[in-house]
C-alpha cells in the first residue's frame, strides 16, 4: 500500500481539456474522495491514476516510483467500475479469483523465478474476503443473477482480494437504491477503517463524500477546486462553487452591492442593508449564509429582520424553510424594493407557510465572494444589524 | 353471455388460422427434403418418379443408391469427404481466429483510418465471390497455387475473414469497454485479456462465424471447379456434379439425391455440436447474454 501524488496532470481529448492541470497529493492509507457534476474529469483523473488512460502532462507517482510509463497491470492497484465491469461469463467465485490466476509471486525456494498462486492459496483468498463482505453464499452465482447490491460487493472483493497498493472506487454506489445505499456508504468507511488502504473514491454526490472522506477534492471543469477535510470545506470554501457545491441544503447567497455610506461600507441588497468592513471599494459582492446559521424567530429581537415564510420542505428532523425578508422593524424604507429570499433550516414542525417571523444570523459565520467567485477573505460583516 | 361465446370465437378462428399457416409452410419446408429422401431410396427413371414420390411403393424401396455412391464412385466418397473436411475445417479454422482478431482491432482499438477500413470490408462483402474468381485464379497460377491444397485455402478464409471479421466486430462493440479494462486492471497484458475475456464472451458468434465459415467452403462449387484439376482433391460438391453429370446419358435421380443426403450429414452433425452457441449467435440482436 502506497500514496498517490498528481503532478500537474493535464489531459486532453482533441478540443476539449477533461482534466486542466491537477495535482494532489494523497497519503498512504487516506481515504479521498473526488467530488464534481457529471463531466467534471473525475473519472478520466482515476483512469490516469489506474494507467487506462495517459495523462496528455504531467506525471503520476505511486508511492515514491514513477509509473507514467508502467501498464495498468504493473501498478497493482484495483479499480471498482461504476458498472462494476464484472466478467459476465464467470461465476462470482472465478470473479474474485481471476486476477489471483494470472498473478506470479516469487518463489519461496528460488526468489529470482517466480510461481502461480495455489488452488489452495487462491481459495484461501476468495474465502477470506466473501466472508469479510458476506457474500460466502452467493459464490457460485453469475453476475445476471445477483442483485445490485451484491455485485457491487463481488466488484469490492474483486479489489480487495488482490491486496493493491491503492483502490479506485468510480461511483461504486449510484447504482444502489437508496436504502441500501446509505448501509454500503457505512459499511465502506468500516472497511477501510479496517483496511487502512488509500482510497480514491469518485462520487457527484456530497453527502457521500461528507460521510466518507478524509479530504474532499472538489473539480470542476477538470479544475481542482480545493482539497482539505470535510469540515474545512464547509467552513472554509475557497470559492463559491465549493461553497454552493458542499453542504446540504445548499448555501444561500445574497448577490448585492458594496456602496460607501458615510465613511464606512454598506452591503445593499433590496430592503437589506448589513454594515461591512474590509472592502476597499465599493462594488458587486456576494454574501454565502448556511441555511443552518440562519436563525429564525417567532419574536422580534435585536438585529433581526422581519419576514414572512413563503414555503415549507419538511426534510423529516428538521424543515427547510423559504423567506420573504423586507426591511428591519421600525426602519421605513425610503424606496420600498422587492424582498429578499432566504432559506433556514429550523426544528421540525416549528413553523408554517404564511408565518410572520424576525430572521437573524451570526456576523462571524457570513462569507464574502466577489463577482467572480473568489472568496474575499478580509471581508466581515463589521457589526450585528440594526 | 354472448361476448364471452364471441371472444372463444374468435381466439378459436385465431388459432385455426395460425395452424394453416403453419402447416403450409412446414408442407414448403419439409415436402422437397421427403422428396430427396424418397428418390434416393429409389432406382426409377425419372419419368416414374413423381408418382412414385406421391404414393411410394413399399416394394420398390432400395439402398442400392447409398451403395453406388458410398463404396462403388470414383473418386470415393471417402475421399471427397476427406477433402471436403480439410478445406472447410481449414477455413473455419484460419477464418475464425483471423476474424476474431480483426473484429477485436476493428471493435477495441483506435488507429488512424478504422471507420475507412470497416467501410472497405463491408464493400467487399457486398460483391459476389465469384467475380474474384478470375484475379485469384490469375495471381495463383502465376504463383504455382493451383491445383493444390493451400491455393483453395486461401480464397476459403480470406472470405470467412471478410463477412465473420464483421459479424464478430459487431458483436464486440456490444461488450462494454470495461470489461476488458477491468482485466487489464486485475493484472493481465491486452494479448491474456483477449484470450481469457474477450474470446469466451464471443463463444456465441464465434459459434455462428465458424459455422458460416465451414459452410461456404463446404457446398462451394465455383471455385473448387476452377482451381481443382485433379480428381484426388476434388470435394463433395465436385462428386456432387460429377455423378449428375456423368456420361450414362440419362440422369440417375436416385445416385444424385443419395450423394445429397450423405453431403448433407455432417453438417448436420457439426450444426447439433455447436447449435447453442449458433442460435445464440443469430439472436444476439433480441437477447443479450
Ligand atoms: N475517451 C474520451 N474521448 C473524448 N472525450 C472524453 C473521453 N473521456 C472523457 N471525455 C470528456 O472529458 C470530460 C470529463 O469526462 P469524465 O468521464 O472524466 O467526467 P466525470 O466527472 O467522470 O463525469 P460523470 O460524473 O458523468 O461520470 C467530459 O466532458 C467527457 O466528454
Ligand atoms: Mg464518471
């Protein structure tokens, strides 16, 4: 088992660059998971790794060697196919031990010549792992014959029996309905807890990859966004796309201006007016709320704006609710604008459409962005609303 | 009440219809091998025969037919087989393997020109093969192929290469790409992938190429006649003509249609060895495995 390290890795297809200059360094052992909408370049970034698809520049390195040259076969790693890609003309038992079949191992007696496995080395293996992943049962089965959540567990063992120094796993779990869904997302994280193997897994979807990850690398366009731990995404996006791409249900934005309002800076959004700091100039910003900071109350308190609930999804523990916020109570607009929409997420049942509320949050936890989608980090709101 | 007499009414009309059918066309189907078969059994002259067909008389049924043609011809039957067997086997054989390595370049692999080199192949499938006789006998004679084994061979697979080649490509494409990828993964070359992913998952139309491929050498005429000079090498369809053909003046209906039906045996054989992978391989279109 070893890490994995991208050096700018570039691909391109005739016009069009799936993966634009990667690199990612991935420890010995760390579960990554590589998250992007559909035709980000995910799967071609695994596909480079894997040796199945050359790398236009750039270079790839398993462990510390140097594989842009090696055949797929020659970097021992294990790949799980979105379609699983199980032969359909063997059995699961011959599934598993396929590779272990063509695989040569030094010789005991004689280490410069080397052997096949034995019948019995190889059906030691196939056992150990149906046993680890419950499919002992089902080993006599073809593929057709199983269900979705059972080939995707011989795909699994398939990886696994051939102890590789990495897995690349590309949406293994899509295919899966969402019941069993979550149940195989659980018992994955177990196995490389168990394990302890370097994991690349590919998934569009970010629950999973919150769930899963060590560190979260997030594409688009054949971009690497950022990497870091889930945490640190959510908390720290270095742009928006990551900030709207991280975190269910999505971060809401208010895209508004930064005018100069006597000596200081206002963010003005409709009826919204927030006092800002850090901005040398005024100019079009954009404010990112998770919908969890967003506090909403029955009662007017200090530094809440008055709004009215426009629609309610009950998400089961707890309910998205959509706003309508017009101007701070007491304050009369001089031009009366169109009110601003927000979504909370609150307790379960606490409110209904048509409700008349007071909407907060906390200044610390707002983030800024610019027309272009950086993250202006010196930015703050610079005191709690009026 | 009355609906329900009309609906088995009709179901009954249905399945009336659908028999008559049937039995006419297993009448067009069946009627012209009972034909052979009781001809063959039979030493009439032609002008006899029909009645004799539409109502046979026990007492004039005979094998002595099967026994001109097994063991009183010249050349022997057993040699016509003989050389039938080793050019139809050849070419299924070389055909086959030459076929399945095509389709899998032609399915798997990207170079420069394939689409044009699929559109050659198939134009050349669509002429006939036997306006290629001429240049083939043309270029063998100068290459002292004639009349010899190899000579007939080689026009023999390079037309199975032809139409399988296609057939076996087509059949590929229906495999998805990372199957192979899954193998080249789990630690084998692209030449073990092809071997022992690859080739069992074309059994079916691999069935069916070789079949084709063992059928068109085997009841070739055309050909055969025209590189074949010496009656050792002649083959089944050669003998076939040769016994029509000879020089008694009246044709011997009996001799013909005997030779037929021993021609006619071993492909049966070879069809009832292989029939699962060619019916497997004719309906690929409607299921795949
Ligand atoms: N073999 C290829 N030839 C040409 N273009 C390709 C090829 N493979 C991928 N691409 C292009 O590269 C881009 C990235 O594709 P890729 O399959 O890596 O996306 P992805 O993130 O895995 O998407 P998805 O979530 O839909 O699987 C896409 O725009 C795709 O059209
Ligand atoms: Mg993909």
């Amino acid at each position: 088992m070893s890490g994995i390290t991208l050096q700018n890795i570039t691909k391109r297809f005739k016009t069009e660059t799936a993966v634009d200059d990667v690199s990612l360094s991935i420890q010995d052992g760390e579960f990554v998971v590589i998250l992007g909408a559909s035709g980000s370049g995910k799967t071609t970034i695994l596909r480079i790794i894997a040796g199945l698809e050359v790398q236009t520049t750039g270079h790839v390195f398993i462990g510390d060697v140097l594989v842009d040259d090696y055949e797929p076969r020659d970097r021992n790693i294990a790949m799980v196919f979105q379609s699983y890609a199980l032969y359909p003309h063997l059995s699961a038992y011959d599934n598993i031990a396929f590779g272990l079949r063509v695989r040569r191992i030094p010789r005991e007696d004689d280490p410069d010549r080397d052997r096949h496995l034995t019948h019995q080395e190889i059906d030691g293996k196939v056992r150990g792992v149906s046993q680890m992943l419950g499919i002992a049962e089902m080993l006599q089965k073809r593929p057709s014959e199983l269900s979705g959540g059972q080939r995707q567990r011989v795909a699994l063992a398939r990886a696994i029996v051939r102890d590789p120094e990495a897995f690349l796993l590309d949406e293994p779990l899509s295919n899966l309905d969402a019941k069993i869904r979550s149940n195989a997302r659980i018992e994955l994280k177990r196995l490389h807890q168990r394990l302890r193997q370097t994991f690349v897994f590919v998934t569009h979807d970010q629950t999973e990859a919150m769930t899963l990850g060590d560190r979260l690398a997030i594409v688009n366009h054949g971009r690497l966004l950022q990497c870091d731990t889930p945490e640190r995404t959510l908390s720290h996006p270095l742009n928006q796309f990551v900030a709207s791409f991280v975190g269910s249900p999505e971060m809401v934005f208010l895209e508004g201006n930064v005018e100069s309002t006597g000596g200081g800076f206002t963010f003005v959004k409709g009826p919204v007016r927030i006092p800002v700091r850090g901005t040398g100039s005024p100019g079009a910003v954009t404010i990112g709320l998770r919908p969890w900071d967003i506090r909403v109350e029955k009662a007017s308190t200090p530094g809440t704006l008055s709004g009215r609930v426009t629609g309610v999804e009950r998400l089961g523990s707890s309910d998205q609710l959509f706003l309508d916020v017009a101007s701070p109570p007491g304050a009369s607009p001089t031009t009366p604008a169109a009110p601003v929409s927000l979504r909370a997420l609150v307790r379960a049942y606490d409110f209904d459409v048509g409700d008349g509320v007071f909407v907060g949050f906390d200044p610390d936890r707002a983030l800024f962005f610019n027309a272009e989608g950086g993250r202006l980090e010196s930015m703050s709101i610079s005191s709690p609303l009026p | 009440m009355k609906p329900r007499r009309r609906r088995r009414w009709t179901r009954w009309a249905k399945r009336i219809a659908s028999h008559v059918v049937l039995i006419i066309a297993c009448i067009f189907a069946v009627f012209p091998i009972y034909f052979i078969v009781v001809t063959s059994l039979s030493t009439l002259p032609i002008a006899g025969i029909t009645a004799h067909v539409l109502l046979p008389n026990p007492s004039q049924l005979t094998l002595s037919s099967y026994n001109t043609v097994l063991l009183h011809e010249s050349p022997s039957y057993l040699s016509l087989l003989e050389n039938s067997l080793i050019f139809s086997g050849s070419a299924a054989a070389i055909g086959l393997l030459l076929a399945a390595f095509t389709g899998f370049a032609l399915s798997k692999f990207n170079f420069p020109g394939r689409r044009t080199f699929v559109y050659f192949i198939l134009l050349i499938s669509l002429f006939p093969s036997v306006v290629m006789i001429i240049p083939f006998y043309l270029m063998f004679a100068k290459l002292g192929l004639i009349d010899s084994y190899i000579g007939l061979i080689i026009p023999y697979s390079a037309g199975a290469v032809v139409f399988s080649g296609i057939l076996v490509k087509n059949y590929m494409d229906s495999i998805p790409d990372d199957i192979e990828e899954a193998a080249l993964i789990d630690g084998m070359s692209r030449t073990e992938a092809f071997f022992r992913v690859m080739i069992p998952l074309c059994l079916p139309v691999l069935g069916l190429a070789a079949f084709l491929a063992f059928m068109g050498p085997y009841t070739d005429y055309a050909y055969a006649h025209v590189f074949l000079t010496s009656s050792d090498k002649w083959t089944l369809a050669l003998g076939l003509y040769n016994i029509n053909s000879s020089d008694t003046g009246t044709q011997n209906y009996g001799l013909v249609t005997s030779f037929a039906i021993v021609m006619s045996l071993p492909i049966v054989a070879f069809y009832m060895v292989f029939q699962r992978y060619i019916i497997g391989g004719l309906t690929l279109g409607a299921v795949r495995g």
